[in-house]
C-alpha cells in the first residue's frame, strides 16, 4: 500500500448532494428529522439493497432524500463523539490508554441495514464509536471502574456486563468489553438536541486488538466476512485457534475452545496455515509506514488502485463536514474519519486501515516460541 496526503482541502468540489444536510458550517450538524423519518429511510435503503442484489445508487434506485435522512443522522453523531472522547479522556490522568474516536462508515451502515444485522437505524448504537486500548487486562478494568463512578450524566443503556466478550469470548474468538451510553449532558433529557443519541464504547487490551486488527486486515484483503461470522473457511478456523493461544500465552485465561490442548492448537493452525498461507501473507504485507502526514483529525481515504490518502483538519468539526464530500469522489473506494490524541495513537488504534498486523505476528511467534520451550522443559521432566 502507499500513502499519501492531500493538499486541497477545503477546497474539495461542492457537491449540493452531500452538503444539503450539514447546515450552518460554524456549527456541529444536528439531528433534523424524527426518528420515525429515520427509521422508515434505514428500511428503504435495506429494502433497495435486497433487491438489486447489494446494489445501491442515489438517484436511480432510491431517492436522494433517503440520502440525506441517512447522512444527516450520521454526521450528527459527531457532537456525540466529541463528547464522548472528552469525557473518556478526562478519567485517566496517570497511566493514560490509547484513545481513538470514529465516525462509523457509510457503507458499514447501509450494510448493516442490508444484512440485518442492524435492523433500525434511529437506534444503532455504534455510528459513533470510541476505542481505548491498555497494556493489560488490570489497567482495563480499572477504567472501566472509573467509567461506572464518573459523575457524567451518559445514561448505559444495557446491564452492566452485557457486552462482556473478556470473560464471555465471542464464538468467532473476539474478545473485548462494549458499554453503550445515550448521551446526556444535564440531569433532564432532551434539552440537547444530541440528548439520547447513542455512542459506543470498547476497551481492548494490547493484545485483544493485535488479533481484532488481523481479523479486519484478512477480511479487507480476502472478502471473507469473518469479521461477522459469516465465513466458515479454514482462515475461520485458525483464527479461532489463535484467539485461543493469545488469550492462554499472553494473558493466562482461555478464549473459545478451552477443551483443546496447547499442543492441538498450534498443530491445527499448522495443518489450516499450508491450506490458507494467512500467517504468511501477514508476514508480506506493506504496511503504510509514514505517519507524519497524520494529525489528531483525519480521514483515511482508500482508492480503487490502493492508495492509502491522508486528509487533515484543524477540527473534528471540519473533518464532520469534508466526510461526505470525500467519500462521494469517483476514486475513493472507502473512507473513514479518525481521530485520537496524536497521530501515532491513530496508528495504534486503527491499524487496520494501514494493514498493520506487525502485533500479531510478534504476538503469535512469541506463543509459539513459549509454546516449544514448555515442550522441551515438559521431554526434560520426563526422562528426569
């Protein structure tokens, strides 16, 4: 991949079209349609999509004004993670996570919508997401801790442990802890017009998200939809079994198959490694080096011939009001607004978007070599 950054910015091409719902450019979009509206356009775009076979064209298929409802609803959730950020931010004042906010994907949304995995759009609950990631499980949940006793007026929308995929791992072998939050600000609900839209929260360790990175690497490269747990594929598979030898050699406890052996494991991704080559072609992928055209807001722009294209703003409000417009542009393939404290905590807590596996082979060789050590201690004993 290569990585570059555009210098023209603001001056992208006015498209009536997807400025229509920003409003007053001084100000952050708000929510201009009922969630009924909402709702009723997310089933048109679903609907659409399922009948021309995944595809969907503005204009032609759908009206522009479904467009508009959806994009609005959107960029109106980035008051709601600026807030969130903030708030996130002020809990640590000594051994600070790597925090990372993201404006979810306009295509992620309308394909969320499509397969049913989301099925109201008036109710996702991570169009705004914020990502913290520590060093160890211990630092994780003494901030989640902080979280539930933070004087913030964020209403949890779920029961405690809910989304607790720590100590629940998923059946794909995803590990991480989601909270949900409605906004709230004041002590009486609705005198924002951000109040009660929904921003999701998900702490990670080190070494849950060098595997949740690789699954989202392999399914970009490959199309295989593991992320989602629609693939079935031997790729599948040895992801899996490495989830479980992450979570065993790095942060002693078990993922999702706790019944194999060590030794079983590494023989399975063995066996699974000569039919896919995945750890090999983690090993051969380029991975966008250059950070220095980051800054603390940008959106990440893919296009079709696989250039990675770094856009900068001077605010997350700026960024809010470019998204749109970038993403409409005949070259891009996909994009995605970021933002965190630097641009290296960028790097780190979206390293996806750079093809940055370079954690999880470390991570995966290191288990290996701990698993072979305990093997040759084990022969050792033995002939004792």
């Amino acid at each position: 991949m290569t990585i570059g950054i555009s210098t023209d910015w603001p001056n992208l091409i006015p498209l009536k079209r997807v400025n229509k719902h920003l409003g007053n450019h001084m100000s952050w979009p708000t929510p201009q349609n009922s969630k009924n509206r909402v709702r009723t356009a997310g089933k048109r775009v679903a609907k659409v999509m399922s009948e021309h076979n995944g595809l969907l064209q503005w204009g032609l298929f759908i009206s522009e004004d479904e467009y508009d409802v959806l994009e609005n609803w959107r960029t109106a959730h980035g008051a709601v993670l600026n807030t969130a950020q903030a708030w996130l931010r002020g809990l640590e004042k000594d051994q600070v996570p790597i925090v990372g906010q993201r404006l979810k994907r306009l295509n992620t949304i309308i394909d969320k919508l499509a397969t049913g995995r989301a099925r109201d759009l008036s109710t996702m609950n991570d169009i705004a997401g914020v990502r913290l990631i520590f060093r160890s499980e211990q630092e994780l949940w003494t901030f989640r801790e902080k979280m539930s006793a933070s004087r913030a007026k964020h209403l949890l929308t779920h029961e405690v442990g809910r989304f607790d995929y720590i100590n629940r791992p998923k059946s794909t072998g995803y590990r991480g802890l989601h909270d949900v939050f409605e906004r709230r600000v004041k002590n009486v609900p609705g005198q924002s017009p951000w109040d009660g839209l929904k921003f999701e929260v998900q702490l990670r360790t080190a070494v849950q998200h060098a595997w949740a990175t690789a699954v989202e690497v392999y399914d970009s490269v490959q199309s295989v939809r593991f992320k989602f747990g629609a693939s079935q594929s031997a790729s599948y598979n040895q992801f899996l079994f490495i989830s479980e030898v992450f979570a065993r050699f790095h942060e002693g406890r078990n993922s999702c198959l706790p019944d194999l052996s060590d030794q079983d494991l590494f023989t399975k991704i063995e066996a699974l490694e000569s039919e896919t080559g995945m750890i090999a072609l983690f090993r051969s992928l380029s991975i966008a080096q250059s950070h220095t055209t980051l800054k603390e807001n940008s959106i990440l722009q893919r296009t079709h011939e696989g250039k990675l294209v770094v856009y900068t703003f001077r605010n997350f409000m700026e960024a809010i009001r470019a998204i749109s417009e970038i993403e409409a542009r005949d070259e891009t393939a996909d994009a995605v607004l970021v933002g965190a404290k630097s641009p290296q905590h960028i790097r780190e807590a979206f390293r996806n978007y750079f093809d940055d596996t370079s954690d999880f082979i470390q991570l995966f060789d290191d288990a290996e070599l701990q698993a072979r050590a305990q093997t040759v201690v084990g022969l050792l004993n033995k002939n004792k």
